[in-house]
C-alpha cells in the first residue's frame, strides 16, 4: 500500500500542493511541460527551485496573461489566495485587479465574472483524463456549495471572478493530474494550521479562517499557533484537504521512501511550506480503527442485537468485554475493529444501536498473514478451509459451516471429523 501524509504546519493551498506533489514525481520538469500543455485559458505554470531556511524544495508559479497571481494581492501568504465571489443579483469590485491591469482590461468578466458551468466548461475543455476533469468539478463544486452557504445563496448564483477562478482551476486541476499519477492507495493529512488575523476579501477585512474556508474545514482537525499573523489554509486548499484527504491525524508510524517540501511565497520565522511524506506498506502491514464505548444502561438482548447489526456493516470484527464500572456496576464495554475508509458509517451505528455517549477510536497498526481459500475431498463431499501464511508460519484451518453439514449429514460429532480429516493429511 502507497501512502502519502501531508504535514500541515503551515497551512494547505492549492499552490504549495501542486510543488510539493512535483516534488514527488520522477521528472518536475517533464510533469510542469505537461501541465502547460493542458491548455487552461492564459495560464502558465513555472517550476522555481527554493531554499528556505537550509530546506530545499520548490515553488509552482501561475501567471496569468504573463502576471503572477500573487501579484495582484500583495502581502498574501500563498501565492493561491480567496477567489472572489459575487452573487447573481450585485457586483463587488476588485480594486487590485484594476490596480494592476490599468482601467478598463479584462473588466467585463472580472466584474461580472463566471458561474459553475463556465468553471465545468473549461475544465471539461482541457487534454486530461475524464477522471482528473470530474474530480476538479467535484473540487469546485465543494467551493461553490462553501460559498453559497455562507452567503445564504445558491450554487447557480455565486459567480468567480475571471482571475481568481483561472487561478484556483490551474491550482485544483494540477493537484488532480498529478495525485492520478502518483496514485496513493491513502492520503492522511495532520491537522491542519489556519493561522490568525484577518483577511482582505470582497465583503473587507474577515476573520481568519474566512467564512467559506471555515466551511469547508468543518470536521477537520485545525488549529491556531497565535505567534503566526496571517491566513494559512486557503479555501482551495481547504477544499483540496476535503476531498482527497482519506484520513485526518498526526502522523502515523511510516517508513518514508520520499520526502518534499511545496513552499509558499511569504517569508516567516519557520519554513513556509506543507512537507510530504511517501510511504510504501508491505503487504503483511494494515492500519485500522479501533473504536470502543462502555455500555452500562443496555440489556444482553439489546447489546446482542446491536452487536449482529454491526457485524452486518463493513466492520472487520464486533466483540464485548465484561468492565466493572463506577460505584461496581457490571458492565460491557463494546470493541469495533474497521478500516479507516468506512470509520464514519461504522461510528454512526455505534450511535444508532447503542445507549452510548461518547466513542474511543484510534488508529492501529497491525501485522496480518497473507491469506487464501480452497477446498479438499471428503468422500465426495467438499470441505471448504482458509491458508494463512507469513512471518515463519502456515496454517490450515477447515471452515466451521463445512464442517458441520457433513458432520450432520454422517450422524457425527465435530471432533470425530477432524480426527479423521487429520488422518488423512497425515
């Protein structure tokens, strides 16, 4: 299994994602030639090798008709900043975007801008995989539902302004390109630092994290280190962490075969990028979720019932354990065994199922044995049995429905069975 896990220090925008996945692949050069040849309306992209504070690694510029977007809002900490939004029925004015292309340039789409489906047009417009071009809509969308929430509007009535919507395309669109080639079976990313301070948007000075970037992290570990003024996590970023992120958490035991560094355009007192660690786990490796919860109002049949629901959803495996609990009342405590995909519809019967508050989880690492199936001749009936192997050992265990039809059919008990199975292995 292929891992990735993105250390968020400083924050996540589409930008510094972009050069930190550059950093991962065989030839950044060869992937930054192929991004350009994407053909996104007056954009371009160009690799910057960076140095900050002894690490190395780099940074991806987007122009725009041949003018950095960073340009247009200086003092930003990424070089991907808020794309504007306006609704259907008002204009807000960009005043740096005029400041820098001079009155009248590119002013009919800056002011009145695009919707969704000029967004899903270009997108669909570009030479790359229908897979990469839904999952840049799906992005996208995930930034125009952020914003229509808070605005109180709809998807069909927010609007992005030209350079903005260019920028976070060029931004989303690369991450996808790049994630398909990769291909990561897992991409955990730590808690995510959203910095302090505010932030100059359409509506003027907003609280960071703005509103729709505060949006699109809900159900995301973040957090505030108030040493560091500014805005860290973008809501392209944001959206990026959203979708593509398979797992929210610090960072797992990993053995890394890779190591990046995509940098931003600010200077701070810490190195200003998002670190990306590779991690290739054997085969006879697994991570899952343990999730428990202490049960001390329910009756056996009703803890029965829940246990028999939960072993008919994706979890790995169900079992209780007798606790004693405060003042010695008796109780049971429940243990849920899932992988880290299916953690929040497992969670959610816990809850449905049990009298339960409040759900432990943690992630584990375990050590499995690689296994297979197959089945062997009993006098003319099929007895099915499960090969574990690995780790100095092999074992054969018969399935347990196999052994007992037979069993029934000859008017035997199991143990006399397995005697005989034993035999004839001999």
């Amino acid at each position: 299994m292929k891992r990735l896990f993105l250390d968020c220090q400083m924050g996540i925008a589409g930008d510094m994602l972009t050069a930190t996945l550059l950093g991962l692949v065989d030839n950044p050069k060869m992937w930054i030639e192929k991004l350009n040849q994407m053909r996104i309306p007056d954009v371009t992209y160009t690799l910057i090798p960076k140095e900050d504070k002894g690490l190395q690694g780099y940074r991806v510029a987007v122009t725009i008709n041949g003018i950095e977007e960073s340009e247009h809002h200086k003092g930003s900490h990424h070089d991907q900043h808020h794309t504007d939004y306006h609704h259907h029925d008002a204009h807000y004015e960009h005043n740096k975007h005029s400041e820098a292309h001079g009155p009248g340039e590119h002013s009919e789409h800056h002011v009145h801008g695009r919707g969704l489906q000029g967004v899903t047009d270009i997108i669909n417009s570009l030479s790359i995989s229908d897979t990469c071009k839904q999952n840049a809509i799906n992005v996208y969308q995930l930034v125009a539902e952020a914003e229509a929430k808070v605005h109180k509007s709809t998807v069909t009535q927010i609007h992005f302004h030209e350079l903005g919507m260019l920028d976070a395309i060029a931004d989303i669109v690369a991450v996808c390109v790049l994630l398909e080639a990769l291909r990561f079976d897992e991409i955990i990313i730590s808690p995510i630092h959203v910095g302090t301070g505010t932030v100059h948007c359409a509506h003027g000075e907003l609280p960071v994290p703005a509103p729709a970037t505060m949006e699109l992290l809900a159900g995301i570990p973040m957090y505030a280190d108030y040493q560091i003024k500014g805005e860290l996590c973008t809501p392209t970023g944001a959206a990026l962490a959203k979708y593509f992120g398979t797992a929210f958490s610090h960072m797992p035991v990993l053995t890394p075969t890779k190591v990046s560094y995509g940098f931003g355009t600010k200077q701070f007192e810490r190195p200003n990028c998002i670190r990306a660690f590779v991690d290739i786990v054997n085969d006879s490796e697994d991570t899952i979720i343990e999730m428990a919860c202490n049960l001390d109002d329910m009756t056996p049949e009703e803890i029965g019932y829940a246990v028999e629901q939960l072993l008919l959803s994706p979890a790995l495996d169900v079992f209780t354990t007798p606790i004693m609990m405060k003042k010695q009342r008796p109780s049971t405590m429940l243990t849920v065994l899932c992988k880290i995909d299916d953690i929040d519809s497992v969670r959610d019967l816990i809850f449905k199922h049990t009298t339960s508050i409040g759900i432990r989880y943690h992630r584990c690492d375990r050590y499995i044995l690689n296994r297979s199936a197959g089945d062997i001749d009993w006098e003319g009936n099929r007895i099915a049995f499960k090969t574990s192997s690995g780790f100095g050992v092999e074992r054969h265990k018969y399935e347990y429905d196999s052994l007992a039809a037979i069993a029934k059919q000859n008017d035997m008990s199991l143990l006399d069975l397995k005697r005989q199975l034993r035999k004839k292995e001999d």
